[in-house]
C-alpha cells in the first residue's frame, strides 16, 4: 500500500464537486514529491477497476510530466462523463520513485468507484517492490529526516486543500493494506482527534480481536461513551506517554496528531502496550455481554402493566 489518504466533507457538495476536490488534493501530493521523490510520466483513467486483470477497463491515457498540466487534461476529460460514468472511475498518476541511485516505478490514484475507495482510501500512493524496497515508505524512511518530510507533507497538503469540500481525516504509512484489525503494519499514522483517535484505532483492532473476553464485553459498549471517559482520565494520559517513548514513536502535537515509528515493530509495539496498560483494565471489571443481555431481558420480565 505505502501511503493512504482519506477525506471528510466540509460542506455539502454535488458527487462531481468532490471528484475535482480529490483530483486537486492529489495533485497537491505529488507537487509535494514531484521532481525530488517522485517523476511523473502519464495519467490513465480507469472504469471500474484498475486494470483490465481485475476486470477493469482503460479509457483514457495522457501523456504528461507536468502534474497540473495533467490535471487540466482530466479536468477537461471529466467534464464530458455523465455523472454514472464519473463513479466507476480510478485515476492513476503512473511514473518513478528515485532514491539515490534507485529507479522504482510508482502511483497516485484517486479512487471514486465505492468498491476500491472503501479498500484503499480517497488516494492511494505507493510503489512497485524492488530489491529491498517493498513500498514508498521504504523510500521515505531511507530519507536523511523522514520525520521531517512527513511532517511537511502533512502541512502541506492541509494548505493546499483549505476551502475545499473536503478536509483530512486520516493519512496512514504502511506496509500493505492498512486494516482496522490489525495496526501493526503501521509506520505512521496522522488522525483527527490527537489521543483519543489513537486510542479509537487500537480499540477497534481490539474490538475485532480474538480474544472472547476482549469481544464480549465490548459487544455492548458504546464505543463514544468509553473514548470519552479515557480521553479525560489523567492516569491514560501519562500511560500513553510512558508507552509512546517505550515503543519509539513519535508524536507530532498539532491541532491533530502525526504519530511516526522509528522502526518496523514500532506500533506493533505500542499496540500491545496500550492494549495491556489501558483497554483491558478499561474492560476488566465491566459485564460480558451474556450478562448485559440476561439483566435486559431480566427487567422486560419484571414489568408489570399499571392498572
């Protein structure tokens, strides 16, 4: 996977107002990398999926290393589609990933159909394995400050989409398909919320664990009303900066949060010391979900008709 980016509307927007709010967004991305990181060659737009293999079909490629001069071409190109067409498309920014002497060839896309979009976000920016590169975040990582270049990217791209239909939600680093029950593929991972969105990440893996006792007493549970009681508990505070340093991560305090391993087993690492040190003791002394549903239908019982 390498990089994913996903959006939340500002405002209410037409379906064809949000596809150009995404083109531009990931325009900006690669004006981020572009001519430094990252070498644009053509863009291609695909119906349904992104490549005839997966059952897709090519419409349209353009030429082109300029990525503003290739968004006019898209631009133009979409404003020719009837909205059901618009829907299945998949836009992809094909071209070069080079580090030092290394040469690997890449992507941007943008997905608009449901189906790829719910799997690999708004956009997805990654990079064909080579040697010992297996993703772009190989390549961001073998950089003199990758935490830097993170940083500015994130910056970046939340000044280059201000006043659009869309905002940031979340952007996460990975190796492979980022998944909400398993986080730790993570290399980083920017969140809406700071703490508690952390917190709402490694619950919802936990939540979707194994772990019969982890499963039937949080069946129950709203997941809102515990995220509130743990963001406002001083003792989770200190135990998450306690583990963040324990784990190698960084954090990156901003109106949101940018958390960044330091190395591979870094949020696998944090994952099970927040799990340990904070969601299970949050859990232990609750009912399982057995319980919760007796004590229900227990008082349905015990209700009597006024006369």
């Amino acid at each position: 996977m390498g990089i994913q980016i996903i959006f939340r509307p500002t405002r209410v927007a037409i379906f064809n107002e949000l596809v150009i709010d995404k083109l531009k967004a990931c325009v900006e991305a690669i004006k981020f990398f572009h001519r430094g990181l990252f070498f644009l060659k053509e863009v291609e737009v695909w119906f349904n999926a992104p490549s005839e293999a997966l059952g897709g079909s090519l419409a349209k490629v353009a030429k082109s290393e300029n990525p503003i001069e290739a968004a006019n071409t898209l631009y133009e190109y979409f404003k020719e589609l009837p909205y059901a067409d618009i829907r299945k498309t998949i836009v992809i920014f094909r071209g070069n990933w080079e580090i030092d002497s290394l040469k690997i060839a890449g992507y941007f896309s943008i997905q608009n159909d449901s189906e790829w979009q719910s799997v690999y976000g708004d956009i997805e920016i990654s990079a064909y394995a080579k040697g010992q590169i297996e993703d772009v975040v190989d390549i961001l990582w073998s950089t003199s400050d990758a935490q830097g270049l993170l940083r500015n990217f994130v910056e970046s791209i939340e000044r280059g989409i201000k006043g659009f239909c869309i905002a940031l939600s979340q952007i996460t680093f990975s190796y492979g398909i980022p998944t909400s029950e398993d986080p730790s593929n993570l290399m980083a991972i920017y969140l809406i919320g700071e703490r508690r969105a952390l917190l709402r990440v490694f619950y919802r893996a936990l939540r979707d664990s194994e772990d019969p006792i982890v499963v039937a007493k949080a069946r129950p549970l709203d997941t809102r009303f515990l995220m509130d009681i743990l963001a406002k508990a001083r003792i989770v505070e200190t135990r998450i900066s306690e583990r963040l340093e324990k784990a190698m991560v960084v954090e990156v305090p901003r109106k949101s949060a940018l958390y960044i391993a330091k190395d591979r087993s870094s949020f696998k690492k944090l994952y099970e010391e927040i799990s340990e040190a904070i969601l299970k003791p949050a859990l232990k002394n609750l009912p399982e979900e057995s319980i919760v549903r007796e004590r229900i239908e227990r008082g349905l019982d015990e209700y009597h008709e006024p006369k």
